[in-house]
C-alpha cells in the first residue's frame, strides 16, 4: 500500500498543497506582513477573473478534451455586450448584462462544440483556430478602441465591494461585489459535475469514449454541451472583467491562457481526462495568484513569472506520475516475497 507522504505526493492536489506551504513560509520569513488581511483580500480580487475562467476549463479537461479559447471568448463577450449597450443606450440590471455576456460567450462555445463534439474534430486544433478566429473577428469587426463610458449600471456595480481593508502603504484594498459571481459559478459547477448525472458523464468521457458510448451515453450531445456551458462561463469572466476595469479594452484578458491552464493542471486535472475538481482547481487558482502576485511585489520581472508557473506545471503533472511509477514498481517487487 502507499505510504501517507506518498499517498499525498502521488496527486497534484498533493504537490500543489505542500507547494503553497512552502510558498507561504518563505513569503512570511522574507516579509511578515505578506499575509495580512489586506494582502489577503488582494490575492482574492486578483484571483477573480482566473477563477472563473478556470471552473470552465475544468469540465472541458475532465471530459478528456482542451480548450485554449476561452480567453478570446470572454474578451469577445465582453466587448461586444458592452459597444451594444453603448451603441443603443439600453439600460438593463447587472444582472441583465451578465446574462447577455453569458449568452453570447455561449453561443461561441456552441461553435467549439458542434466541430469538437459534432465533427470529432481534435479538440487543441479546433480550439486553436478559434482563439484565432474569435480575437481576430473582435479586432476586425467590433473594433479596437477602449470603451471607456460604460452603463451607469457596471459604474454602480463595480462600487458595491463586501469588504474593505487599509493596507501597511495605507492604501485601501477592497473585495468587489462581483467576487460573489465566482462563487456562485463554483457553487453551480460543482453542483453539476459531482451531483448531476450530467456531471458523471462528462468523467465518464474523459474516461473513455469508447466505454461511455458502450453505456448508452451520448457522446457528441455531451461533448457539444460541455463546450456551451465552458463558453457561457467565458462570457461571465469577460463582463466580471469589465466591472473591475471600469471600461471595455478588446486587448484585456490576453495572455492569460497558461495561468489559468496551471491552475486547473495544478488542481489535479489531467490532460487525458477523467479528473478535476472545482475545489482542487480554486486552490490552484489561489497558489498561482500567490506566486504571480509575490514575485510582482518583489520587483521580478513579468517572464520570470511565467518561468516559475511552467516549473510548477511540469512538477504538478511530473512528479505524480513519477512517484505512482515507483509504488507501483515496488508493489511488483514485493508480490513474489509475499506469496
């Protein structure tokens, strides 16, 4: 049987847990007020948007597929529900604007689904060409300059935060209002993959397709679904974005493919599907935040953050598997002296 530090080192949830700690303790040694509330509620507002964004690709690398789009797609939503609302004067609740940005990031994910799910097309390739192919049509079509009057709503919104701190510098650090859709997302997300026969399917698929089609489960509608729901969660992503920033920018959320992909990685997903959890992925949403955040804080340069991240992916998926390689190997050895 495996032992308890191998137990805990032989998942990613494991690596990623003992990783923080030890991020933790070197952060409190070398500043001992990095972990005051007011870092604290810091570290949460900039976790925001990653974490919405990775709830989606979660359920997309359960099923066993990838999607790398969803940047495009939250940007595309955001943009375009905001130049609508601006163009025409329409006064709508927040929650009416969510809503629309949901729709429309729901209807680009409808598109990843009918060539992933409809077509069985690859799922890296499609979504690949859609990142492409949405950032592309946004910048061409919708326009490429800041929408910086944005509805009285976002404005009023964006005011509202649940709590409110004064930092060591004095500044005022506060947790945005809008923190509540991250939670309701993860609430509902989890909801669905573990209590949902919806959710057993998508784990089913990625466990194996062909299994799953052998059980009577449909794999397409599902596969077209998943990519849907990803897609409307890019969508909230984008507007939440917007309620941060106080202004429509077409360029905003690029780049953040690898740190939302860490995250969800970090959080025991695995590329081959079956795996992930919305708890395991929020903490390593909050693990990757930490780091991006302490290295900013401490004057590193913008690429050696993204040097560190690409460290942690490979020691997140790596070290598991290495360490489930050798119990296994040692469980073979002892089978023939135990007989």
């Amino acid at each position: 049987m495996t032992s308890g530090p191998m137990r805990v080192l032989s998942s990613p949830q494991g690596v990623v847990t003992i990783t923080a700690f030890a991020f933790a303790l070197i952060l409190a040694l070398s500043n001992p007020t990095f972990f005051s509330t007011a870092t604290l509620v810091d570290l949460a507002r900039n976790s925001l948007v990653t974490g919405i964004f990775a709830i989606g690709v979660v359920m997309v690398l359960a099923s066993g597929g990838i999607d790398v789009s969803f940047t495009a797609i939250g940007a595309f939503a955001m943009y375009a529900t905001i130049k609508l609302l601006t163009a025409y004067g329409i006064n709508i609740p927040i929650a009416g604007i969510f809503g629309i940005g949901a729709l429309i990031g729901a209807a680009l994910g409808l598109i990843n689904g009918l060539l992933v799910g409809g077509l069985g097309l690859p799922t890296l390739i499609v979504t690949l060409g859609t990142l492409s192919l949405f950032r592309g049509a946004l910048l061409t079509f919708l326009g490429t300059v800041y929408i910086t009057t944005v509805p009285r709503e976002i404005i009023t919104f964006s005011r509202t935060v649940l709590v409110r701190v004064e930092n060591a510098a004095g500044q005022i650090v506060s947790l945005p209002f809008s923190y509540l859709v991250l939670v309701g997302v993860a609430l509902l997300a989890a909801i669905l993959m573990n209590g949902t026969m919806f959710g057993r399917k998508i784990y089913a698929i990625g466990g194996s397709e062909e299994a799953a089609t052998r059980i009577g489960i449909n794999v397409r509608r599902v596969k077209v679904m998943i990519y849907v729901i990803s897609g409307a969660i890019a969508g909230l992503a984008g507007i939440t974005q917007v309620t941060l920033a106080r202004m429509a920018n077409p360029f905003d959320l690029v780049g953040m493919e690898l740190n939302v992909i860490a995250a969800v990685v970090l959080g025991g997903a695995r590329i081959t599907g079956g795996h992930g959890t919305i708890a395991g992925t929020l903490i390593g949403v909050f693990v990757i935040t930490m780091i991006n955040t302490s290295l900013l804080m401490a004057g590193v340069p913008s690429y050696w953050q993204k040097v560190v991240v690409g460290i942690l992916i490979v020691l997140g998926t790596g070290l598991p598997i290495a360490i489930d390689r050798y119990v296994r190997h040692r469980e073979r050895l002892a089978r023939p002296l135990s007989a």
